[in-house]
C-alpha cells in the first residue's frame, strides 16, 4: 500500500509542477514543488497556503483474486488567502485556478503509472527507485464545495487510488 501511494503522490507531485512550476512552498528552510503528503511532514506543515496537501482517509482491500486490489481514497486540501496586493479579493479566481492545476495533473493521460518502491531512494542516498510488477491507478478527481474559513478559501478533492497488492510487499 505504501509504494502505491509514493507512486501517486510523486506522479502527481511531477505533473503539478509541469503544469505550474511556479507553485513552490518553503518547507523547513527549502523551497520545494508545492505539494505534500500529510503523514510525512511535520504538524506545523499541515495546511500551507497556495500548495496542495495529500491525505488518505480510506482504505479497502479485495482479497478474492490472486492478487488482492486495494482501494484508498486520497483527500486533497488545497486553501489561498488571495494575494495581498488585491487585498485578498481575487482569492476565487486563484482557488479556481488551482482546481484547474489538478484536473489537469489527475486527468492528465494516463491515469495510472508503474508502481515504484522509493524505500532505497529515501533519505537523499541517490539510489533510484525500483520498478514493481504492478501499476497504480486512479479516478478523476472529485470536488468539494469551496469553504470560506475567515480571509482563507479552502477545498477538498478526493481520488481513488487503485493497486493490486503483490506478494510480500507491506
């Protein structure tokens, strides 16, 4: 489970920053893609503005073929207080904006990818990761409704994130 998911947030980390590199967060003193996995991350690091944070709310496993198939829902909390040189008032356009970023990056053909495991790539060691028997793939993404929480405009999308579950493998 845990390769099906770096597969998809690194697949979907690389197509955000090719529709828009500029989207970039400071994230402990290193400016990085805009894009984060809740669970890999500080506290503090939650909910940046302007960026897109990944969390898994949901996990199913169908275990009735030879390889069980795993689903997990992806919760992607993305927010903008607007830019402060309009006062924050273009904080619609900008959220919007966004939403365009990740229909383009979800949708974006194919909608799956080769499952990688990263654990030796980990860490900086500059070892590559290692290509799996199975690929990870995923829905279109689904839109919440956008939620004013005082000068922030926030939304959710969801993914189902889709991979056959191969023998060994945690």
């Amino acid at each position: 489970m845990q390769n099906a998911r770096d597969t998809f947030y690194v697949t979907l980390r690389d197509r955000l920053v090719a529709v828009n590199p500029a989207r970039t967060m400071v994230l402990r003193g290193v400016t990085r893609p805009g894009v984060l996995v809740e669970e890999n991350e500080l506290a503090s690091a939650y909910q940046p503005v302007d960026a897109f944070c990944l969390r898994w709310t949901g996990l199913s496993v169908d275990a009735t073929s030879a390889l069980p198939l795993v689903t997990m829902v992806c919760e992607i909390r993305y927010a903008t207080d607007g830019d402060s040189g309009n006062g924050g008032m273009d904080r619609g356009r900008l959220l919007s904006g966004m939403d365009g970023e990740l229909v383009a990056a979800v949708s974006a053909a194919p909608q799956n990818m080769q499952k990688m495991n990263y654990v030796a790539a980990a860490g900086g060691s500059g070892l590559a990761p290692v290509a799996m028997a199975t690929n990870v793939f995923w829905s279109d993404a689904m839109f919440g409704a956008a939620v004013v929480n005082g000068e922030r405009l926030e939304r959710v999308a969801t993914v189902e994130v889709f991979s056959y579950q191969e023998a060994g493998e945690l």
